[in-house]
C-alpha cells in the first residue's frame, strides 16, 4: 500500500510500555513521520504544547494520566490542536469503555494485540480524513 505522507508529519505516541512504544516508534518512522514517545498522558501534553502534531496513538492504561483523560484534555484545547486525530489503544476490550472514549473525543479506538501495519493504515485514513476537513 502507497501512503505519501508529508514530509514534516508529527505523531505522538502515548504508551507506558516502552517496549510496545519503540515497535510503534520504529514502524511510524519507516513510514517516514517524526515520531515523539510519551511515557504518560502528562508528558503527552507537555509534547502536545511545543510540537505542530499531526496525530496522537493513546494507549488507555497508563499512570498519572491516562488515556481517556489525555483525550478529554486534547478535545478542550482550542483548534486546531484540540482536533488533532487520536487513536486510542487499549487491551481493554470493554464496550463502555470503548464507547466512553469515543465519546470523550477519540477517533479510533483498537484493541491489542494490534497488527502495527493495521495500525499505520488506521492512522492514515484518520489522517486523510483530518486533512480533506481542512
């Protein structure tokens, strides 16, 4: 599959296990975006505020805040960082929580195990989409 993405696209990754965050981080970058790893939604947002981010991959669980909060937080930010799409990850695979996020502001929401080729091909029509809304 083809994706040309722009040159200067930012992806942030919000994933407390650096182990999953390194394989998203190695196979955004073979896609050839700049990737940036928060550890926490806190440092998500510390990111969030000093880089031009194009999309967010959230994992739901994490420690000081986690990802639905993240969310919540985004979707309050004034445009257009507060419409930045956001992939929510999560291995979690209960429907209230799924429809919870949702309804906060996610985008996408997807279960692990996750194919990271599924994920860079979600990650695209989100971006595609945010792109054709302008």
């Amino acid at each position: 599959m083809s994706r040309l993405w722009p040159e200067s696209t930012k992806v942030l990754v919000v994933e407390d296990d650096p182990a999953t965050a390194r394989i998203i981080q190695a196979r955004l970058e073979m896609e050839g975006l700049q990737v940036f790893v928060a550890f926490n939604g806190t440092e998500g947002l510390e990111i969030l505020h000093r880089e031009a981010i194009d999309l967010i991959t959230t994992d739901l669980m994490m420690p000081a805040m986690n990802g639905f909060r993240l969310v919540q937080e985004v979707r309050d930010l004034p445009p257009p960082k507060g419409r930045i799409p956001i992939l929510l990850i999560s291995s979690n695979q209960n429907e209230q929580d799924m429809v919870r996020c949702l309804a906060a502001g996610a985008d996408d929401y997807v279960t692990k195990p996750i194919s990271v080729q599924v994920l860079v091909e979600r990650l695209w029509r989100l971006f595609e989409r945010s792109r054709r809304a302008g």
